[in-house]
C-alpha cells in the first residue's frame, strides 16, 4: 500500500495518508466512513455489522511464509510439521533439524486477523481453531516481524511483502521457496488475496475508485510485483484454487 501510494502521487500529485493497524482495522475503518480506504489480507465476515459497508476490490495474490530469526539454523519446514508446532505436538527446535531449544511461537491476536484467519482456513480447515502453544501474541504483524527478528527461537506466519523488508529468516515451506513464479502457478501451499477496501459512501469515492484503477494498471501492478506478491489479474488460477480452500474450510 505505501508504494502504491508513492507510485500514484507521483503520478497525479494526490497524497494518501498509510496507518498499519491490520486487515480488520482496515476493514471496520472503512465501513463506518472512519478512513476512506483500507488495505485488508482478509475478505469481509459474512452479515457482521462492523463490515457490512465494506466493497473488497482484489488486487494482489500474497504468500503466507514462516518466519524465524536470522540466525537460526533452520531453513525449511513441512507443512505438517507447521501444524505440529502450532498444535503443540512439537517443542523443540531440534525436532525441526535445529538445535535443542525450545520453539517460541508468536502469532496475531484474535482469529479474526488476515494473517491468523488465513491460516486457520488453509492448514487447520477451521477458522475457530485455537493456537494454544502460542507464547506472545500481537495486535498487528509489524510487532510480530520486529519480536522474530530479536529473539533466536522464535517462528510466526507472516505476509511476504512485509517479512522480506525485515531481517529474518524466510523458510522453504515444503521444499518450496515463495518465490513470484511459485505463488503464481500455485504450488506454494499458502496464499491469499490482497484487498483494498471502499465504501461508496466516502465523499472521495470517485477518487478512489482512480486510485483502485491505477493498482490495477501496468504501472501499477509493476510496484505489486516488485513487492513480492503477484498481481491479482495475473494468476486467475488462483482464484478457483482458493474458493476450494474456502469450501473445505467452511465443512469443517
């Protein structure tokens, strides 16, 4: 969101004003005409009353990736293994080829953040799923990504766009690197749309929909690529594959 809004006002000399607070702040923000435009990793929750204002425009495809400190020695995780360290099943880094120190799990607070929520529908199938080996959770994934990169046995689940901009360790989630091509074709495992957020009833909704417009255009899905992630009108693909995900979620 911050490039993009660099891009645009170089473009047309508009300046917008970028907060963190995470996807449900950016959602609820929106909603109730509190901020003209948000940016969300998580779709709006059906019939909630916070929410119901909100239009999701899709503009990006994002990975989920495993965090853990820089010098951990550690460089790839199984998908099973992740549930393993999430559910408590396992302890130590040593069961992960590491050192015999034990796993310190950091995670979002509540379910309901894009991160958290994203990750409860893709690995667990269950959006009410508990992280009860969680040791520190955090309101928002900028504390999450800052506590990694100080503590040694730390390992948390954060977007691409933002972890590649700290100094941590990305792991291979599967043998697989979340790398442009790998998100694209679908084989990386964890993935979700980014949105932006409008509510028509904003006095600078015309603005805004320029502004929505502008992501979406070649100059504008260039900054989206060069932050890591892949242009939502790039991998239509992926959009059959993630109605999937959300269909199993939903029986579970």
């Amino acid at each position: 969101m911050s490039s993009l809004a660099k891009a645009y006002a170089e473009e047309t000399g508009i300046k917008i004003d970028i907060q963190g607070g995470g996807a449900t702040k950016g959602i609820r923000e929106v909603s109730r005409l509190s901020a003209d435009m948000g940016g969300a990793c998580r779709y709006v929750l059906e019939n909630h009353p916070l929410e119901d204002q909100a239009r999701m425009v899709p503009m990006a495809w994002d990975a989920l990736v495993v965090i853990t400190h820089k010098d951990n020695p550690v460089d790839s995780i199984s998908l099973d293994q992740l549930k393993a360290v999430y559910s408590g099943e396992i302890t130590s880094w040593k069961a992960l080829g590491g050192n015999d120190l034990p796993v310190r799990l950091f995670v979002r607070d509540g379910k309901i953040s894009g991160v958290g929520r994203t990750l409860r529908e893709l690995v667990f199938r269950d959006t009410g799923f508990e992280f009860e080996a969680a040791e520190r959770s955090f309101p928002s994934s900028g504390p999450l990504e800052q506590a990694v990169e100080k503590e040694l046995n730390a390992i948390a689940v954060t977007g691409i766009s933002s972890a590649r901009k700290r100094d941590v360790k990305i792991l291979r989630l599967n043998g697989l690197e979340p790398s442009y091509e790998n998100i694209k074709n679908g084989n990386y495992l964890l993935y979700r749309p980014l949105y932006l957020v409008l509510n028509a009833g904003s006095d600078n909704y015309r603005e805004l929909l320029k502004f929505a417009d502008f992501a979406n255009s070649p100059s504008g899905r260039e900054v989206v690529r060069a932050n890591g992630v892949v242009p939502y009108l790039e991998a239509p693909a992926l959009l059959l594959k993630q109605m999937e995900q959300w269909s199993a979620a939903a029986s579970n």
